[in-house]
C-alpha cells in the first residue's frame, strides 16, 4: 500500500506588527496534515549521512532507517515510502528487497514522488538506503491571497544555499509517522548548516564543514538549511540560544540572542520546561517568515525590522511549547494558532496595556472579513488561507482563549496550560483533549462552552436599548434591556458592564449572565449613573456593530463587492499609475472588484464599498464630508491630521470613513502626488488593515503616519439622562487595572 501524501512544512508565523517595507507577511499555518493520524503514531528513526555540492544542486546521502517493532516478528514485513523522483535509491543491506511502484504528480509547487516497497525479513527493523540527485526548484510566489508577495520552494540546493523541508521529499516519507533522527552534514568549507535538535558535532576548517544535529524528540519531518553563515551563541542552563546570519552583525546577533533568553525564560515560567535544546534564528536567502522546531527562519529584510523582536518573534518561540511539541490533532481543528496567537502577539500587547485595543481589533477583524458563505466553525480550521480563515483560526479561536480564561481566572487557566504541555509533550492532542484538561484541574463542565464555540458557526450580536435610572435606597437602579439581536440560536454569555456615575472616579464594574433573547437588566448602583457600557474591554467574542470601531481599511478590503473610481481629469501618467494600482486591489480581499472612471458614475453609490483614487476625484468633496467627526482637514496643498499638517507633495495620503447615506459600507481615499509610489503601496496596504489614516513617504513608499479614528458614538454606550432632564455625554469613568498573565524578565 503507498504512504499516504503525508506533507510536511515550515510553520509560517503570524506578524502582529503591521510591516513598513516587508514584501510581504504570512498569516498561516502550514504545519503538516494530520487527517487519519493516530494520536501517538509510529515512531521512525533516521540515521542520515548526507554530503552536499551546492555548485552542482547535488547530493548524496545514505540512510539508515530503524522502524518500530511489531508484535508479531515472525514473518516478513513490507513497508513502502515516498521519495522525491529522480533520486535513484539503492537498498545496500543484505536480503532486503526493494521495488519501485507508482509515481505521483503532487500540487503545483510540490515534486513529483515515486513510491518504493521495501520486503525485510522476519526479525529484522532497520535497513539502509544510498541516494542522491539535483534539488534545484526555485522558490515562487505563494497564492495572493494566502500569502501575499512571499515565496516557497519545495526545495533548493544553489551555490547561495540549501533549504530542504520535508515537502521537499528529500528522505523516505513512511505512512503517518513522526519521526527522530541524526542527520550528518558534510559541505565545502565556509559553509554551515542547521537543523532541528542538538548540534552533537561541528568541525570548519577551510577545506570543508562537518555538523551533526541530533533530535531525539519525535517530529513532524526534517528540515535542513545551509549557508555561509557567521554564528552566535549565548548558553542558557539547559539550552542554547543561536543566530546565524548570512553577513556578520554581532550588535543584530545580540539583540536576538537576549530577546531568545527573555522570552523562553517567560514561557517556561508560563507553560513548562522550553523542550528543545537550543532556539536559533536563522537568516534565509529569500524574504520568508517559517518556523521550524527549534529554530526560525527568517528574510533578510524582515530580520532587520526592529519590531520584529516584540511581534512575530515571540510568537515562533512559543510554537515550540504549541505546535512543535504539544501537535494538534488536524483533522479535530488547529488549536495551536488561535492558542499561541494569544499567549504571544495578544499577551505582549497585554503587557504594554494594550489588551482591549487588540481585542478591539481582533473583533473588528472579523466583522470586516467574516461576512456572507465565509464563516466556519473553529474545529474545522487547518491553516490560513485567507483574511476571513485568518479571522476564524487565529482571532475567534484567541478569543476563546480569553473567555476561557475569564471563567477560570488566571490562576486556573494557567494551571490548564501546564498540565496540557505535561501531558501531551511530543503527542497530539485535540480541542477535546485541552477540554478535559481545563476540567480536570478546574473541576468545572466545560463542554458546553466548548460546544458553543469551537463547534458553532457564528458569533453573538448585542443591542442595548431602554437605559434608565432612578433612584432607590442609598443609590439608584438602573434598568436596561440586553438582546441577542443574531440569527439562529442565543448564545450563553457572560456580559460585562460599566457604569460612570456622578462624583465617583472610577468606574462600578460588574458582569451578568444571559442566556436568552431578551435580558432585562436591573443593577444597583451607589450613585446616580452618567452612562452605561456594554463590554467595554471587548471581552466578548460577538459581531460588533460598525458604531463600535472607527472606520478602518478592512472595512473596504473585506466588503463582498467594491467599487473604484478613477479621476478622469488626472495627468494620464498618474492615471495610468492609478489603473494599474486599482487592478492590483482585485487580488486584496474583496470578492468583487470593479473599476470605472468617477465620471461614469452620475452620483456616490451607497450601496457597496468604494475606494475613491486622486485629489482630482469629482466625489472628492462628499468624501471628506463623511470624515467631518474627526481630526481632518483637507486645503490645497496638505491634509491636517489631528495635530500633523501632511503635506501633498511626495506623499501618498490614505483616509478610511463611511458612506454618510449608509452607515454599512465603507468610503475610502486614496491620494498620492508620486505615481512612483503606487506599486509599493498596493503591496503594502492589506498590512495595514486596521489603520483608519495612513500617510507614506517618496517612491518606497515608507510609511511616516498611521492611526485610528475615535469611535463617535457606539451602540453599546449609553448616556443616562440627568436631573434637568438632558442628556450629557461624559467620558467613561476609569476603570479597575488588568492583572497580567505573564511578566517578561528585564533584559
């Protein structure tokens, strides 16, 4: 029987921080498939000898493959495996047999296989097999929408450097199996390599390069990357914290060396002993963001980005405890993303306070990209492919993540998390699995929450309506009335609350439970009420409402349809730079593009989103009407942002608002003086999708401005009318301090 299309990659991170001049950043996962995968599958050990001519694209490799024993050892065993075709593989132990059977022609970028069946006698588990062969497929885009502007190979070995994965085939894929190995590295000298696992052996000379790395922790395949790379290294006790880079940088090299030590020092702290003994970041030849067990491999520009250290970096740290050694059950749902998403990107933003503004965003994510046929339950994500998977895998799923978290309370939920890593630490583990581990040491039912939230479609919707307040006693009752205004079934909620009150500086604070259609709230408070807020934190996973968050990009790049309109009477080169910048935009999000001149529309439609191009726009005017609540001012030759007077000339100037005659549909404008500029800034903008304002610099165009709009007047704020009878709009009142999940050590 052939192995079944086992396909093993990088895991490619996610970038919290919005990127400057990245060519791009991936928001997946492509960790391996696991559909049909036992939960502890066989383990095959790899004994790899591989020797490497990189001005070739050659190599030889011998390996000597032990496979698990069976029960029964009496009669003759028949395996088979997948190699990568035109690696002409030769059996060299004695009375093992092996036959050549079908070839298969994988997905586009994937390549070509050739299944062998291997006979061996009774008694005996492990045989040796002599390889080799040209890797030499060059690395190409990944699908706009998946990726946007980042490449992948399926494997490549040049005179500039070496990447294998295990979708690369380079070794025998068996049927479902996880793996351990040793793998020796001979190349020319100057040159390195790294691995997963302990380096065991490292010789450089001038004539050539010797390096062994050794995993005896089960993985999901094998990766090897090889360069001329300058290394650093600082110890850490148990492990090694290591970077290698294409050119020396020893003041880069220790930035990353302390930020490795800090983060893992947190996490261990956090979760359980960091399970590997090193972390290494690695420089690639080309722009990637992937990470490996035990180490991450990242583009030469992307290294370079200061934010990098506090985004994406503690994110691929962290994969180690979640993804890389505790697996996902795949076929269950890809908890890992959604888990490390909030123990990484949202928890260092948490430690900044900025929590209920990542949330806030993570909210409106969803409700700008999950609209229509998009959604889907959590269970059934596997990777990234998309902003609205993107929205469901990763931000539904961290939001979980907080209510569960706000039910146990941290000390609980903290509990949960070790003794999931204690006890699932290189097996699978399912959604299920992580269940019955929050319950064990909570002693709470925890099914239905999960039911609710990783099973079911869809996301609660709130409105608040019939505030009042009068007094009683030694204070006043306020009434209100909470509905779940969504289709379909309600939701079991645990709602938060504020109430600002007259003389009082802080907040009162209190949460209720609802679990109908209809709540009608009765709250006693000790002073009269100003104003009442409805989950003010953003601690609910729900749709928000569009009078929740300010205006954003991701109002336009996630609309089912969207219009562009070009101004007719631009230059014809800025025209023309504008047409080609408006066709880039079809592959942005939307499901529909359309593309026509401002002229061939009599009047501002109202009933998609629209994207006005250039100062010259006849629609120019109606638009920045639309923006009048907020810190905005157009004049000849600049546009006044809040306190910043940007000027026109060499900038490019983007403004995010809403249809004044349909509050539901987005308005965007995108200006700019430098056609030059275009190109760059098609690229750029779905990076830069929570931003309500935006404003960049020259050709690059390198970004010198971005912000959001205050929110003017939401649905979930409502203002309490006084003795005189007026209503008064006033702040909402402070509120009590966040304690912090976790603390990262001081440098």
């Amino acid at each position: 029987m052939a192995a079944s299309r086992v396909l093993v990659s990088a895991r490619i991170f996610l970038v919290s921080a919005l990127i400057a001049a990245v060519p791009a950043i991936i928001l997946s996962s492509s960790s391996i498939s696991h559909a049909g995968r036992d939960v502890n599958p066989p383990v095959v050990n790899h004994d790899l000898k591989i020797t490497f001519s990189p001005d070739s694209r050659r190599f030889n490799a011998e390996d000597t493959i032990t496979l698990p024993d069976r029960p029964n050892n009496s009669t003759n065993r028949e395996i088979s495996f997948d190699l990568r075709q035109g690696l002409d593989p030769l059996i060299t132990t004695p009375n093992v047999h092996m036959s050549a059977q079908s070839a298969e022609a994988l997905k586009s970028g994937l390549p070509p296989l050739q299944s062998y069946r291997v006979e061996l006698p009774s008694g005996v588990h492990t045989f040796t097999l002599a390889y080799g062969g040209v890797i030499a497929q060059p690395h190409v885009p990944l699908a706009a929408e998946q990726a946007q502007y980042f490449s992948e190979t399926s494997g490549m070995i040049s005179e500039n450097g070496v990447y294998l994965s295990g979708s690369s085939y380079w070794y025998p894929s068996f049927n479902n199996e996880v793996t351990t190995f040793t793998v020796r590295v001979t190349l020319p000298g100057g040159w390195d390599a790294v691995s997963q696992g302990l380096r065991t052996f490292h010789d450089r000379n001038k004539k050539e390069t010797i390096v062994q790395w050794e995993s005896p922790e089960p993985q999901e395949g094998i990766f090897l990357v090889a360069a001329r790379f300058s290394e650093y290294v600082r110890p850490a006790g148990q492990y090694a914290a290591m970077v290698f880079l294409r050119s020396p940088d020893s003041e880069m090299a220790d930035k990353y060396l302390a930020a490795t030590v800090r983060y893992i020092t947190m996490y261990e702290k956090l979760i359980g002993p960091y399970p590997y003994k090193k972390f290494a970041l690695v420089e690639n030849l080309w722009e990637t963001g992937l990470g490996m067990p035990s180490f991450t491999l990242l583009g030469p520009k992307i290294i370079r980005f200061p934010f990098i250290i506090t985004s994406s970096y503690p994110h691929e740290i962290l994969h180690n405890w979640w993804g890389n050694s505790v697996f996902p059950e795949m076929d269950k749902g890809n908890w890992s993303e959604g888990l490390t998403a909030y123990l990484a990107d949202y928890l260092i933003q948490e430690q900044q306070g900025g929590g209920a503004a990542f949330r806030q965003a993570t909210l409106q994510k969803y409700a700008d990209y999950v609209v229509g046929n998009r959604d889907f339950p959590i269970f059934e994500f596997r990777a990234r492919h998309s902003p609205s998977s993107e929205a469901i895998g990763y931000g539904k799923s961290l939001m979980f993540f907080h209510m569960l978290r706000q039910k146990l309370g941290d000390k609980i939920f903290v509990a949960g998390l070790q003794e999931i890593y204690r006890e699932y630490k290189f097996r699978f583990a399912s959604f299920d699995d992580l269940r019955k581990t929050f319950e064990k040491v909570s002693g709470k039912d925890l099914k239905w929450m999960f039911d609710e939230w990783i099973l079911r479609t869809g996301a609660p919707k709130l409105k608040l309506r019939n505030v009042n307040a009068h007094p009683e006693k030694n204070g006043y009752v306020l009434t209100a009335v909470i509905e779940q205004v969504q289709p379909g079934k309600t939701y079991r909620l645990l709602i938060p609350l504020a109430v600002t009150m007259e003389g009082k500086e802080r907040a009162f604070q209190s949460a209720v439970s609802m679990d109908k259609r209809v709540f009608e709230l009765s709250l006693h408070v000790p002073a009269r009420p100003l104003r009442l807020d409805i989950d003010p934190e953003f601690d609910l996973f729900r749709r928000l409402d569009r009078g929740e968050v300010p205006p954003a990009l991701s109002e336009a790049l996630g609309a089912k349809e969207m219009l562009i309109l070009l101004p007719a009477s631009a230059n014809s080169k800025l025209l023309q730079a504008y047409r080609e910048f408006a066709g880039s935009l079809v592959n942005a999000g939307p499901d529909t593009v359309e593309i026509k001149l401002d002229t061939e529309e009599p009047k501002l439609p109202s009933d998609c989103a629209v994207t006005l191009l250039g100062w010259e726009n006849r629609f120019l005017k109606e638009a920045m009407a639309s923006l009048s609540g907020h810190e905005v001012l157009l004049s000849l030759k600049s546009v006044h942002i809040g306190k910043n007077d940007m000027q026109m000339e060499k900038n490019s100037i983007v403004l995010a608002s809403r249809n004044p005659k349909n509050k539901d549909v987005a308005l965007d404008i995108i200006a700019t003086t430098v056609p030059a500029a275009l190109p760059g800034l098609s690229i750029k903008l779905p990076h830069y999708h929570k931003y309500s304002y935006l404003v960049f610099e020259g050709d690059g165009p390198s970004n010198i401005l971005k912000g959001r709009w205050q929110v003017l007047d939401s649905p979930m704020t409502a203002f309490i009318r006084g003795k005189d009878g007026v209503v008064r709009k006033v702040e909402m009142a402070p509120l009590l301090p966040r304690a912090v999940l976790a603390k990262l050590p001081a440098t």
